[in-house]
C-alpha cells in the first residue's frame, strides 16, 4: 500500500503542476496535440521513476518531443493555427514517439 503512494503521489503532484501550463499552452495551440504531449511526457516520467527506462532511452524520447514542440511552434507562427497536413504529421511523429515509449518501457 505504501508502495503505491510512493509511486502515485510524485506523478500526481507532477499532473498538477502541468496542468495549468498545460491550459495556458492551449490557448495557441490544438488541445488534442498538446493533450497527447503531456500524456507521453507523463509516460516518460513514470519509465524512468519505475527503473523501466535507462538514461540513454529517457534523453532519445526527451529529444524526440522537444523536436516535436519546436515543429509545432514552427507551424504555428504563421498565426493561422495548423493545417490539416501539418495536424497529420505531427500525430504521425507523436505515434511513432508513442510506439517508442511502450517498446522502450517493455524490453
């Protein structure tokens, strides 16, 4: 039972201090996209707290979803919001960095 609080607690403070930032980076950007970012940052937290991903995994993931960040800011600059092309490549790369978590999580 203790072992659970260990574990839940961090993840949960660590889901409360994103979530406003999370909210305030809604404002310019789609939710479903940034939604999905914080989900997968939460994952990425959990492996490395859990011993499930080793450092080297940790920083390929963490480079991959910053690479990620700055595609979208890119996008976004033109102040028109994101194409529907530009919608479907950013999920492509957030599946494939998604795909990379569970693997790296379960080897």
């Amino acid at each position: 039972m203790i072992s659970i609080f260990r574990f839940a607690l961090p993840a949960v403070f660590a889901a409360t201090l994103v979530s406003p930032l999370a909210a305030q980076a809604n404002q310019h950007f789609p939710r479903t996209i940034n939604q999905r970012q914080s989900h997968q940052q939460t994952r990425i937290f959990n492996g490395v707290k859990n011993g499930q991903l080793s450092q080297k995994e940790y920083r390929n993931l963490e480079r991959r979803s910053l690479s990620i960040e700055q595609q979208q800011r890119r996008d976004m600059r033109d102040g028109g919001g994101l194409t529907l092309r530009e919608r479907y490549q950013l999920n492509q790369r957030l599946n494939r960095v998604s795909n990379s978590i569970y693997r790296d999580r379960h080897d």
